[in-house]
C-alpha cells in the first residue's frame, strides 16, 4: 500500500552543517535561561537578515548561519554581559582547540592549551 511521505519531515535535511543547527540550539538555550527574549532574538536575527540582503548576500543556508551567529554574538554582548575582548579571546582559544585536535575526535576547549 502506498505511504505518502511524512509533511513534517524536511525533504531535505534541514542544515548543510552540524554548526549551523548549533547556533540555533545556543540561541534557544539562551532564550530558556532568559537572557534575551523569543522577541530580541528575533529583532537580532532579523536586523543581521536584512543587512545581508542589503549587502546582496546570497540567499543560502550559509548567510543564513552567519546572521544567526552575528545576532548571536551580538545578543551575548548586549545581553549577557560579555565583552567584546572576553568573546575574541573565546574564539580564538576555541580556533586553538580546533586545530590541536586530531582528525575524528570531538573538539574541546581544553585542547587550545
């Protein structure tokens, strides 16, 4: 008998990335702890969008990421309090810990030593 396919499956998967559903999930998490709200994630996400297009970005799973990671960078300075430097020395010990990891292994931040 036929089945017809699921309406709430994605006919596709639903990220090119593992890392682009993160920012997402980080996003979610923080609006859980309240540190912004559902409507300043929104606002944020929304103001990187429209800057994306107005800098005729391509409009791609890959801008999409990058305005949600800058809305979110942007929300944790603004909103929980981090510092411009606190969150580039973040990077660049996370950058660090990618590059010290070996091929296949999970990338930890105790790795950027």
């Amino acid at each position: 008998m036929f089945q017809p396919e699921d309406p709430l499956v994605p006919p596709k998967p639903a990220f090119e990335e593992p890392w682009h559903a993160q920012v997402l999930a980080l996003a979610a998490a923080m609006v859980k702890a309240k540190i912004f709200t559902p409507g300043q994630w929104a606002t944020a996400l929304g103001n990187e969008l429209k800057k994306a297009q107005a800098n005729n970005a391509p409009d791609s799973d890959n801008t999409y990421y990058q305005a949600a990671l800058s809305a979110l960078e942007k929300l944790s300075q603004n909103e929980a309090g981090l510092e411009s430097e606190e969150l580039l020395q973040r990077k660049l010990a996370w950058e660090r810990a990618y590059k010290n990891t070996p091929h296949g292994k999970p990338v930890l931040l105790s790795n950027s030593g």
